[in-house]
C-alpha cells in the first residue's frame, strides 16, 4: 500500500510543503502540517521541498505479473496504398540497436490489403520475422479493427516493446492499443535507449515547449510503448542480399473486423504535394522577410536548387504560406540534406524541428541569433542583399 506522512518530530513548521502543493492538501495545524489524504495525489512536490525530511512516502508499485514474458522489440510497418511509408525504416534502424542491447528479435507488423509482397523490404531493413495481418477490409485504416487486431496480437505475442512512427496513423492506433492493454506509452520521442541496468526502454521526448529533454520510463507495465517523430533516426540500412525471413500470418475473425465506422470514399489531401518531410533541400523562410511578397523571393532559390519550401510559425502565422510547410514544434520535423533558413531567429521550437538537418546555412541580420548557434555556415547581413546574390550564383552554378 502507498503511505505518505509527516513525520512530527522532524516538521519545523515552516510551510514550505503547503505552498508547493499543486492540491492545497496541506494545511497547517498547531505550526504542524498535515495532509489531507483525500486530496493528497502522492505526487511527491513537498517530499522533495521539504529542507528538514519530515515528509515521507512510500509509494507502492506493482508489476504486473508474467512480465518477463514479454520479450522482442516490434515495429508497425505502416503503408499507405502498398507502400512503406519511410519513417518505418528510421524505426527499423532503432529497433535493431533496441534488439541487439536486449538480445532479442526484432519484429514488424504488417497490416492491409494484400501486403504480403511487402514483406522483403522489412526484411531487407533488418526484421528477422513479419507478422502479417491481411484482409479486404484492412485497405483503409480503421482506429477499431486495427487496434483491436494489434491488442490481440500483443496479448498472443507479448512483445517487450512496440514502436510506430508519430504520423497520424501511428497517433491514433498507439493510443487505443496501449489503453487497451493498460500499459504506459510516450508520445513524439526523438530518442530511444535502454537502460544498460534495468533493461528498460529510455523513451525520450522534449517537453515543456521544448525547453527540456524528459526521459520516460515504463518500469512496472509490458510493453513498452512508443511513437517516434520521423527524420529523427536513422534509417536501416537496406541488405539486398535478405529479402527473406520468418512470415507469420495472423489469422482474423469477423469479430475482429467489426466496426462502427466506414470509409465512404479517400479524397487525397491537398497538401499531400507538399511533403517537406521527404525534401533533401529546403529554402525555409521566417519573418524577417516582412511581407509575403517577399516570402516569393524564396522560391526563386527554391526552384533553383530543386527544394521544397520551408516556414518558421511566424510566417504561417501572418498567412504567408500554408501550414504544410511549417518547419518545428508544432509543425515538422525535417532532416534534409541542406536546411536553408532565413530571416528566422532559431528559436527553440524551431529548433526542434530541424537542428538533425545535415548542414545547415543561416541568413540573418542579427549575429547573435540563435540560429547562429546550430548553423555550419552563417551569413550575417541583409537577407535582401543576399538572397538575390545566392539565387544568381546557384543558377551560374548549375546552369539554370
Ligand atoms: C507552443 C509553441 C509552439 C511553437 N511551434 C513552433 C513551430 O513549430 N515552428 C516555429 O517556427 N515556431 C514555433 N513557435 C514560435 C517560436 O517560438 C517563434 O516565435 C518563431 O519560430 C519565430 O519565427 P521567426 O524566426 O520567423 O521570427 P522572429 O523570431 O521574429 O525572427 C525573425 C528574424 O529575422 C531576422 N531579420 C529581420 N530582418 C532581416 C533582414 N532584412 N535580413 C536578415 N535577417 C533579418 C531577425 O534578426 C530575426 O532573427 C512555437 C511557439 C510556441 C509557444
């Protein structure tokens, strides 16, 4: 049982504890503190303020049994219409350290329409088994059946953990499974490690507007669950001499099918044509270029070179460009070959979304901007003078 107390000896009265705690479940009584256990959450603020240790919790934490059963690293090999979307080979790139740091397998799971074909790609990128879950009515993603499906697969299988890539899919099937299943998951990590002590899977992810790194854990529930932001791992490397490995097929009932939603019809998304996540350059844009005239001037490098458009917020704030095309936080994560950014300060949020870039050119006026800060190369001065400048030069360069 979970005990927290004051321990009356040891309290100086001096309400520390009262003010740190988020549930106002202590008060003060005769220069002593008491808690109100009704309203106490055991989150453990005022143990922690506390100068003198006159708070103390015991928090009980219960495992839950038959956990080292639960072994192999898995990775939901998403598709979309008989294709494996890319960030499923950065997943398969972590699950294979995952794997070998836990000397265990390292599965994919593969559900749809006819998708069994696709299976040697996984295996290419390093699966030493595929599950394969494959009916009519799995053409298009459905939040019940799929979720189901996958419930029922980890409850057979009892893998230690299950990765999928942060994109909406894996945003909606994730969820449902691991509450399904009563375990813990972590939303967007950008890092994955285990524990070379516990063994249990280090799942980090930024926090608090990005200005801090938390690292989760999932100690007490199997399994592990995580999704993971794309262009943040690295890819499996592909081994055209594997194209075979161990094929499970998982068979299905018409209960499992069962759903209260239909897909009527798919109506591709407009912004589908712009998929900045994929580019391998990137001419970004941020307010410095004051007006969305201005902002066209980008596309002229953009053309040039053969990139896609990039934003800071501020640009799509003020309604210079579609946010599609927003780079950070809140908006993509990219990590191209070359990450052009200009007139954009480097603030956290955009950080976030493009520091992985493999070189990275800053144009801004201001030299103390902390763009500046993860540039390889930095170009201080009027982006209006410079821009032209560089859009001329690219196109003597390359003949454009
Ligand atoms: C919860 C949350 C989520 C967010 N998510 C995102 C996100 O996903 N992506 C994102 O980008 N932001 C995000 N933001 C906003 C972020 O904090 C910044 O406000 C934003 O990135 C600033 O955009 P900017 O760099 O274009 O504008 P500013 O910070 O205003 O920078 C403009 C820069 O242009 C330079 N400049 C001006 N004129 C010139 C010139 N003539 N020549 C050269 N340089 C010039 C200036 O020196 C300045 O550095 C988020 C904020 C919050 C709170």
């Amino acid at each position: 049982m979970s005990v927290i107390k004051v321990v009356k000896d040891k309290c100086i009265g001096c309400t520390v504890c009262v003010k740190s705690c988020p549930y106002g479940a202590i008060t003060m009584d005769d220069k002593l503190a008491v808690i109100e256990l009704s309203q106490c959450t055991l989150c453990g603020a005022c143990v922690k303020v506390c100068p003198v240790e006159a708070i103390e919790l015991k928090v009980e934490r219960k495992a839950i049994p038959g956990m080292e059963d639960y072994q192999g690293v898995w990775v939901y090999a998403e598709q979309k219409d008989g294709k494996i979307q890319s960030v499923v080979y950065e997943l398969l790139g972590a699950g294979q350290r995952l794997a070998k740091a836990r000397e265990a397998e390292l599965s994919a799971v593969l559900m749809g329409k006819d998708v069994e074909k696709l299976a040697s790609e996984l295996f290419m990128r390093g699966a030493d088994k595929v599950y394969i879950v494959e009916d009519d009515t799995l053409e298009h993603y459905v939040d019940e059946p799929y979720a189901r499906i996958l419930t029922r697969m980890v409850l057979e299988y009892k893998p230690e953990i299950v990765l999928t890539g942060a994109t909406s899919l894996g945003r909606a099937l994730i969820p449902r499974t691991a509450t399904e299943l009563g375990t813990g998951l972590t939303a967007d990590c950008t890092g994955l490690e285990i524990d070379s002590e516990s063994g249990h899977l280090l799942q980090t992810r930024p926090a608090f507007g990005g200005n801090i790194m938390a690292t989760i854990r999932c100690e007490n529930y199997r399994p592990q669950m995580a999704t993971v932001r794309h262009k943040v791992m690295t890819e499996a490397e592909v081994d055209e001499s594997c194209t075979t490995g161990e094929i499970v097929k998982v068979a299905i009932t018409a209960d499992d099918l069962a759903s209260r939603t239909k897909v009527l019809e798919v109506i591709q998304e407009a912004t589908q044509a712009v998929n900045i996540v994929e580019a391998d350059i990137i001419v970004a844009g941020g307010r410095g270029l004051k007006t969305p005239e201005n902002f066209n001037m980008l596309h002229e490098l953009a053309d040039v070179l053969g990139a896609a458009i990039g934003a800071s917020r501020a640009a799509v704030d003020a309604g210079w460009v579609d946010y599609a095309h927003q780079v950070g936080q809140t908006g993509k994560t990219i990590k191209p070959k070359v990450y052009f950014a200009v007139g954009i300060s480097g603030a956290i949020q955009h950080l976030v979304g493009m520091s992985s870039a493999d070189v990275i050119i800053a144009i801004n006026k201001d030299a103390s901007a902390p763009i500046f800060n993860v540039a390889n190369y930095g170009l201080v001065g009027d982006l209006f003078e410079i821009l032209p400048l560089l859009t001329k030069q690219f196109r003597k360069m390359l003949n454009k």
